[in-house]
C-alpha cells in the first residue's frame, strides 16, 4: 500500500467508523438522539482538506447513509451536499474561529441537514417527527471539539495532506 493510498484510507476509515457508529443498535429512547456521525465527519475533513473531500464525497457518503438506512434514494445524498458545499465555501474563516465557535456554526450546518430531511418527509406525507428529532444538532454541537480534536490528531500523526 503506497503512502498516498493509506491516507486516503484513514479518510474512508474514519467515513466507514461514522457509519458504523450510525447504524449500531440503539436503545428504543436513544435512537433519536444518535449524533450525525457521518455528517460531523464530513464537516471535519471538508474543513481540514478541501481540496479532497468536497460536494462529490458528500454525495457518494449521503447515498451510502441512503443505502443502508434503506430510505428514499437521494434524502441524504442532497442534505450532505449542501453541508459539504457550505462547509467548502467557508472553511478559509471558520478554520479559524476557536472550538466554540466553530461548534455553534456545526451545529447550524446539522440543523440545515435536519430541515432538508424534515422538507423529504413531508414531500413524502409522512407525519411529523416527535421534538427529539431536533436534539442531535444539540448534541453534535456538543461533540465537535472532541471530534475534532480526535480527528485533527488522527490526521496529523498518519500525515493526511
């Protein structure tokens, strides 16, 4: 495996941990409070290396959450589009807000992505989802300094560029 592969790889681990984080079974009250995993880790690497993980990896990893949530083809694809697309045309300032900072726009990215899915749903008829809907933008603001941090470190020490 050539230097070049392996980074990619840690890129594709760190989406495949997201995922995997995503689908694992849950308590019946904890379901709805599961953070956007892939989403946070697709804001991270959207902001660390723009260059690399774009609109088009937001779309391949929204199909792949489509894919295996088994919802309509496309209701995530879009969403994490968007956030990648927003995340790419501002990483240049909020790079360089502190941690803080950077969680209150986060959390406005994972609320973004929580409208888009609300707009599906009802283009579907399906009813209302329950107040705890809006939780993980909450509780992901909440996670991002230590995602990133963990992330950052993760990218640093296998030298991802």
């Amino acid at each position: 495996m050539t230097i070049s592969s392996r980074r990619g790889g840690i890129i594709l681990l760190s989406f495949l941990i997201a995922l995997l984080l995503t689908i694992m079974p849950l308590p019946e009250w904890a379901r709805l409070l599961r953070p956007q995993w892939y989403t946070l880790v697709l804001i991270y690497w959207t902001l660390a290396l723009p260059q690399k993980v774009n609109v088009g990896v937001g779309w391949l990893a929204g199909i792949t959450v489509d894919v295996m949530a088994g919802t309509l083809l496309g209701q995530h694809a879009l969403p994490l589009a968007l956030i990648a697309y927003i995340t790419y045309e501002t990483h240049q300032r909020v790079r360089l807000f502190p941690l803080w900072q950077q969680s209150l726009i986060v959390m406005a990215l994972l609320l973004i992505e929580k409208l888009l899915s609300i707009w599906v749903m009802g283009a579907l008829s399906l009813p209302a989802p329950p107040l705890s809907f809006w939780a993980p933008p909450l509780i992901g603001m909440l996670l991002w300094p230590w995602i990133y941090i963990i992330l950052r470190d993760i990218r640093r020490r296998f030298h991802v560029h």
